[in-house]
C-alpha cells in the first residue's frame, strides 16, 4: 500500500491560523460543558451524593496531569494524530496503531450520545414532544445535524473556530444564568458534602468525571494548525481545564443545593436540565437553558469530528489507515476522506444505537470513560520512554509527573470494572477486539514512505 503524503504532493493543513484564544476556544467547547453536565451529573449525584462537586475537584489532578503528559510530547513533536503518533514512536507501531484506534472509537460512540441529546433538545425547544420520545425522529434529525456538522468542519479551521467562539459564549453565559438563579432560589448556599453518599461508587463517578473533563485535547490535535504549535497548545489545553473545573464545580454546587441529591439521583438516566429548568427558570427561561444544550451538544458535535478527523489523517500517512484518509482538501486545506467517512460512521452507529438501545445516554458515557482512560493511560505512560534518553534535566515533567497520571488512571480502571456494568465493557471489548483485526491487518509502510 502506498502512503499518500501530503506535503509531497503540495498541500497541508492550514499552517498558523489558530492562535491561543481560538486553540483555547476548541479545547473547551469540544469538552461540550452544558451537554456534559446535562447527561452526567445526576449519574455523579447518584454515585456519590453530595459530595459531587468535590469530586469533580479531585477528578480533575489526574486529567491535568495528563495534560501536562501532552504538553511535554507535542512540544517534541508537534503532530496531529497526538496520542497515536507519540505512543508508536515510544512503544512502536502496534501499540501506536491501537491507541490511535482507541482515539477514534471514543470518539464515534460520543457522536451517539451528542446526536441524540441534539436532537431530542431540539424536538423539545420547538415544542415536538411526540417527536421528541420517538426513536425513529431521533435518528433522522440526529443523522442531518452529524452531517450539517461535518460540512462546517469541512469548511475549514478557521470557520470551525468562530462557529465555536459564537456558540461556547451562548452556552457559558446560559449555564452561569443557571448556576445563579440556582443559588438564589436554594434554602442554603452550604452543602453538607458528605451528607449523602449515594451509592459510594466513588471509581465509577470519577470515570464519569474524566468523561467531563475529555475534549480539551482538542487543542493539540489541531496543533499543526496552531500558532507556535510546539508550545500553544499546551497553553490552551492548561486553561482549558482550569476553566472547566471552576465551571463544573459552581454549577454542580448550585443544583445540588437547589434540589437536593435525592432529586438529581431520580434523574441519573436522564438529563437534569430538562428536569429542573422549568421550575427554576420558568417557561422563556427553561428554553434558552434547553437552546445552550443543545448548542453545546451541537458545537461538541463539530469539534469531535475536528481532531478524529486528524488524527486519522496522521494514521494514513504512516499506513495504520488506508491512504486515501491522508488527502487534504485543497480549497479549505481540512482532511476530506477522513471528516466523511468519520461522518459517514458515526450516523451509521448512532442510528443503529438509537433504534436498538434503551440505554444510549448512560451505556455509551461508561463505555467512552473506559476508552478515553485506556489512551490516557498509553499516553502518560509514554512519555518516559519517549524521552528515555533525554530524562535528566525535567525528571518531574518527564518520569514522576507521567508515573503518577499513569498510576491513577490504572487505579481507575481496575476498581470501576466491577461497577460500570455488563453492556459498557462488551462495548469497550467489542471494540478493541475489531480495532486489533484491523489495525494488525494492514501493512506496515516501505522504508522510505510516509513521514519519519
């Protein structure tokens, strides 16, 4: 198989037309802040009660710290399949080729969940309940709004970059209007944090969490487009995070002193925005709480197909894709074949999901939290062999930072197996079974070929 490279045949991704501000913009936006919180914090309260938001707080140590894991590789090397090009020049090309696959995979089956919550937000904002509770409605509207999507993906970066500027800024101001007149309206600004445990599953709500926390690596997947790409990235991903958390916290503080663990728990295998924002914000206000989700799960929608598309690109040009995944449209300078096809098989799973499954919304949040700590773990565990050679000097950056992330999110895992049930961990093993079968099929580049 020939690797299509395409530098060699005069294009490229469109150099240095993203600064920090944009980088900074997708990393959050493609985190989905109002969508997330919509499907996972009733799980949260559920898991472990009132003591959420401090959850969320101590969540987020070990996804900064793989954070930092990132940033220490892309500063080395700069390339948009992140995970998958790092991992296969540390550990070589079968790990590489798996992680890689495991980037994707996470991503196709969130582009489920954010299609559905997009399109049952929608039915509802427009007043369809009808609509709104049949799966057949969900699955044509959330199969246009993935492709409606892609084309604006398509479009190029920087127009990807101001749809996200436009919408995040709606969703922010609409959950920080939430998060107020929660305050406001709630008995008490105190929450008693350990009051109510829930049930005490403290290793699945902080998988819950990372689900949360996951997208701000967003920001380095469009790093060869990315002023200064060696180093802004990192910068956007660290402000990312540090912005989420504040966010995360306040307004899981603020519903849970509003209505109370119990009423969220009531509420895990739904969303509580639509549960509460009527009674909170009324009937005008209940709507542009609804309208931020779904713009949130809208603009999450694009910035998934942003970096899944790069970073099958970047598996192209090394073979661990077919090489038709590498052409570079050469009007908007974005990955065509693969933003398609990528398109093309998220419709195809999230209809076949939404017409199959009771489940969506709490099945694929487990299943996607198991495949983003496995490429996490690959990731930070990386890094010390990466840089095997060249350690001392930034031994904390280099081997105790990596270690640590590395360690907890193992720990994760191995104590959230036995929680998180049946039906995600035959998603997470159908998976890498396929992924293996297809990954190891295809044949390794000639010398010579692809990028060094």
């Amino acid at each position: 198989m020939t690797t299509i490279d395409s530098r060699s045949r005069g294009r490229s991704l469109r150099r240095g037309a993203l600064g920090l501000g944009a980088s900074t913009t997708i990393g959050i936006a493609s985190t989905a802040p109002a969508y997330s919180l919509a499907v996972s914090l009733g799980l949260l309260a559920g898991y472990v009660g009132a003591a959420a938001p401090v959850l969320l707080a101590l969540s987020a140590i070990p996804v900064v710290l793989v954070a930092l894991c990132f940033r220490e590789l892309n500063a080395d090397d700069p390339d948009c399949g992140t995970t998958f090009r790092w991992t296969e020049k540390a550990f070589g090309r079968g790990i590489g080729r798996m992680a890689g696959w495991t980037t994707v995979m996470a991503c196709v089956l969130v582009m489920s969940n954010l299609a559905q919550v997009a399109s049952v937000y929608t039915f509802v904002l427009l007043g369809l309940d009808g609509a709104a509770g049949s799966r057949l409605a969900q699955a044509g509207l959330g199969a246009v709004l993935i492709l409606g999507m892609a084309v604006l993906a398509y479009r190029g970066i920087r127009v990807a970059a101001w749809t996200q500027l436009l919408l995040l800024t709606a969703e922010i101001f609409a959950l920080l209007w939430f998060a107020l007149n929660a305050l406001w309206e709630a008995e008490s600004f105190s929450l008693p944090l350990f009051s109510s445990t829930g049930r005490g599953a403290w290793a699945t709500g902080i998988l819950v969490a990372v689900f949360l926390y996951w997208g701000w690596d967003s920001s380095f997947s469009v790093n060869e487009e990315t002023r200064e790409p060696r180093s802004t990235p990192g910068v956007a991903a660290l402000l990312a995070n540090v912005f989420l958390i504040i966010l995360y916290v306040l307004v899981a503080w603020a519903a849970l002193t509003y209505a109370g663990v119990d009423t969220l728990a009531e509420i895990s295998d739904d969303d509580f925005f639509a549960a509460l924002s009527r009674d909170l914000l009324g009937s005008v206000g209940g709507k542009i709480l609804i309208g931020a989700v779904l713009v949130s799960a809208l603009a999450s929608t694009q910035t998934t197909i942003l970096p899944t598309a790069r970073t099958m690109l970047s598996m192209a040009r090394r073979d661990a894709f077919p090489g038709q995944f590498a052409r570079i449209s050469t009007r908007y300078a974005t990955p065509s074949v693969a933003t398609w096809v990528f398109a093309g098989a998220s419709v195809l799973i999230y209809v076949s999901l939404v017409l199959t499954s009771d489940a969506v919304l709490a099945d694929s949040v487990a299943a996607v939290s198991v495949l983003v700590s496995l490429y996490y773990v690959a990731t930070a565990a990386a890094v010390p062999v990466y840089f095997s050679g060249a350690i001392r000097g930034r031994v904390l950056q280099r081997a105790v930072v990596p270690l640590l992330a590395a360690a907890a999110f193992v720990s994760v895992l191995v104590l959230a197996v036995s929680e998180v049930g049946t039906g995600p961990l035959v998603v997470v093993g159908v998976t890498m079974v396929v992924g293996a079968l297809i990954m190891f099929s295809m044949k390794p580049p000639a010398e010579g070929e692809g990028r060094p």
